[in-house]
C-alpha cells in the first residue's frame, strides 16, 4: 500500500482541527479545521484514504454526494456543525492552555498537537541512528594496525582500490601515460610488513622502497605497467625517524620511468603499537603535477595510534640518533 504524502490532515483526536503529517508519522503542529474549504467540499484529504487506519474517507467535491440540492443540504449542515464543534473547542483550548502534558500519547497512533500558523512547515523529526557511527572524513583509519593519517585537503579515501592496502589518494584521477588505465597524482597507503621482513624498521625500510617503487611506477598488483617500467632511480633520503611514539626508519627515491616524469615514493616503517610486528606507510607522488614533496613529511608527523589525538608523536625532523 503506497505511503500516505505528507500535508495537513484532519486530527485523529480533535476533528475539528488538522495536524501535519510528515509522510511517516504525526507532528505536533496543528491548525484549527479550514471550515471555509469544508463548506466548498474540499476537505484536505484523510490519511485513511490511504492507510485505512484513521476513520472514513473525508467526502470531496466529486464524491456520491448526488445533485447539486443535496450538495447546498450538505453545506448548511457542515457550516451548523462548525459553529456547534467551535464553541465546544473553544471550552477545551481555554482549560488546556497552561496543561503542557499530553496523557493520551501513550496509546495514540500518533504524536501530541501544538497550533501553529497555516504557512509555517513541520520541522523534520530527529531520530537516533541504530548504525555504527561514522568514522572522520579527514583521517584514514588503519584498525587492523591500531593507526591514522590526516587526509591532506584535496586528498580521498577511495571506494576501490587494486591494493590490499588502507589507501589514500589525491581527488581526480588522469590517463595514465604508459598502459592502460587512470592514474593518481598522489597515493598513500599503509600495511603491516610481511613476515620474514624482520623485527629493525631500517633493514625493512630499505627492502621494501623497491617493492613501493615498483608498484607504484613499474608493475601493478593487477600486472599493468602504467609508466611503461622503471628506467632509474636515485636515493634522496635514509634516516631514522619517530613515528607515533615509536622509531622507525624513512627510506625515499626519485624514480625515472619510460613514459612521464616518474616520481618520488618513500617507505617508513616503524613497530605496531602494542606489538613486534612493523607497520610500511608507503608514498608515492608524481614529479610531474604532484603534491609537494614537503606533504610526504606532513603526513608522516600526523600519524597517531588510534584514540590519540593529542599533542605530536615525533616525525620527521625530529631529533633521533641512529642506532
């Protein structure tokens, strides 16, 4: 049975009134009966026209009323009962005025009345969610390794991704200039480090910028080669860093690639909070129309474990003196 449209509607406990209903339920706001449109024949239709759950059909202007002289009977009756109805709410509102209470709510279908002008609108009734509440949309979650990142303006968490990864990237994707495919101009992902990598974030730092190198400009996890592969790369930092109250190690490279400029990609890794086990936060931002370098380094300071958002964990810059 189709849902009744939200409008003014006759009062199921006061008919000589309408109450609003907002296409789900009853409001509290109320007018007094429009008698003018009743004494025409057009009352605003009843919820039970389409519901069935709150009286009669109200009649219209069209409906089994016979000709024209039984339809002059009608008004005069309606105007007579509108007088006789208004005396007797006039007794009800003028002893309810300073009763805020409304005893017949917990066995109406619907919701208490309030009057309000015949202009103004119902406000939208506020309902508590039963779903999960919703995560920041300006930090990335990685709960498999108890960390966040701050999403930089311009930055997204994407719907989908190729990489079994927690992944971010810059909004708006381009062509990519080797193989097939759109391309991001800034990628941030963040993993646990696969077993046999190790327990000392620089060893696992400096074995795994080749594999961010080579997924990010040479071959993809889907085989694609979007730069048409690697052709060189160059070394630009290597340094001990803290990252969420723990050392890690920042390995970065400039890759040249076939096709385009390449770019730059970075591994930091550091220990899982409240394990031995290492998290790689991987980087990758073209040369060509990509974020500033300066970002990598931003990021990087804004990774927190979960549930602190207080004061600064250390980053890059910080003072550390290699192990």
């Amino acid at each position: 049975m189709p849902p009744t449209p939200p409008g003014w509607y006759q009062d199921p406990e006061a008919p000589s009134h309408e109450r609003w209903w907002d296409g789900t339920a009853w409001t509290p706001h109320t007018r007094v009966a429009q008698a003018q449109a009743v004494g025409h024949g057009l009352a605003p239709a009843d919820p039970a026209q389409h519901t069935g759950q709150f009286g009669p059909p109200a009649p219209t202007a069209t409906g089994g009323m016979g000709p024209s002289g039984g339809r002059g009977k009608l008004v005069a009756l309606v105007a007579a009962g509108v007088v006789l109805v208004a005396s007797i709410v006039t007794g009800v509102v003028v002893l309810g005025k300073g009763d805020k209470s409304d005893p017949g709510a917990s066995t109406r279908t619907s919701p208490s009345a309030q009057a309000t002008s015949p202009d103004d609108k119902p406000e939208p009734t506020q309902t508590e969610s039963s779903g999960p509440p919703e995560t920041d949309a300006k930090v990335l979650e990685d709960q498999l390794n108890g960390i966040t990142l701050p999403i930089p303006e311009g930055w997204e968490k994407p719907d989908n991704t190729v990489e079994k990864a927690v992944t971010m990237t810059t909004e708006g994707t381009y062509p990519c200039p080797g193989d097939a495919g759109f391309c991001h101009h800034g990628r941030v992902t963040s993993r646990t480090v696969r077993d046999g990598a190790g327990k000392d974030p620089e060893v696992a730092a400096k074995t795994d910028i080749s594999e961010a190198a080579k997924r990010s400009y040479d071959r993809d996890v889907i085989d694609r080669r979007p730069y048409n592969g690697i052709t060189s790369h160059q070394e630009l930092k290597a340094e001990p860093v803290v990252v969420a109250g723990s050392t890690g190690y920042l390995m970065r490279w400039r890759v040249k690639t076939e096709a385009g400029e390449g770019g730059y990609v970075q591994s930091v890794v550091f220990p899982k909070p409240g394990s031995d086990a290492l998290i790689v936060v991987r980087f990758a931002f073209d040369a060509e129309d990509g974020p500033p370098l300066s970002l990598m380094d931003e990021i990087t300071k804004g990774i927190r474990r979960i549930g602190d958002t207080g004061g600064t964990n250390g980053g890059v810059g910080s003072t550390i003196e290699p192990s």
